[in-house]
C-alpha cells in the first residue's frame, strides 16, 4: 500500500545520508530488509503515522529497532528523512481516503 511513493526523492545523498550508508554496511543486508518490512507493517498495520506524539525514538522502540538503524533505513534505503516519509504516509492515506469518498458520492 505504501510502497509505491518510497522511491519519489532522487539519490541526491547528503552528510547523513552517507553517514547511513556506512552504518547500514556494518549490518546483513537481511537486517536492513527486516527493518524495512517491519517499518511498512507497521505503518499500515498500526496506523502509527496518525500519532500526533510520533518521534523517530518511539517509532524505533515500537519496532524494536535501534533508533540510528531506523534513520539508516529511512534516509539511506527509502531516500526519505523521518518526517518527510510521516508526512508522505498521511498525505498517500488522505488522498486514498478522499477518492474513497468521492466515489461513493458518485453511485
């Protein structure tokens, strides 16, 4: 479900965005793709984008992550700093919902 916005921001890669990429080196390509998969089930299992009190330290923590493993994966692997990719989830989930709404007010 969203999956399909990830990619959007280009490999334009800063400071930290290098910094990530030598600490994801230090881990098993299997370790970044379970924190990937766990990062998206979550996100859409729990809904945790709609926490207005939703930080990178509580999202690590619900996904039994070290909080600079899930900035490693979220600037590194999803191109996509923290509050971007909330903010990318709220926006996919309202738009999903408004044309939800708008074609049931069509039949």
């Amino acid at each position: 479900m969203f999956t399909t916005f990830q990619n959007s921001k280009g490999p334009n890669l800063t400071k930290v965005c290098q910094k990530a990429r030598s600490y994801l080196d230090n881990h098993e390509a299997g370790e970044t793709e379970r924190a990937v998969a766990a990062l998206e089930k979550a996100m859409e299992k729990d809904h945790l984008y709609l926490d207005p009190e939703l930080s990178l330290n509580s999202l690590a923590t619900h996904l039994d992550l070290p909080p600079k493993m899930l900035s490693a994966v979220l600037n590194q692997v999803l191109q996509k700093g923290f509050s971007e990719y909330v903010n990318d989830l709220l926006l996919f989930s309202r738009s999903r919902l408004m044309s939800k709404r708008e074609h049931c007010y069509r039949y």
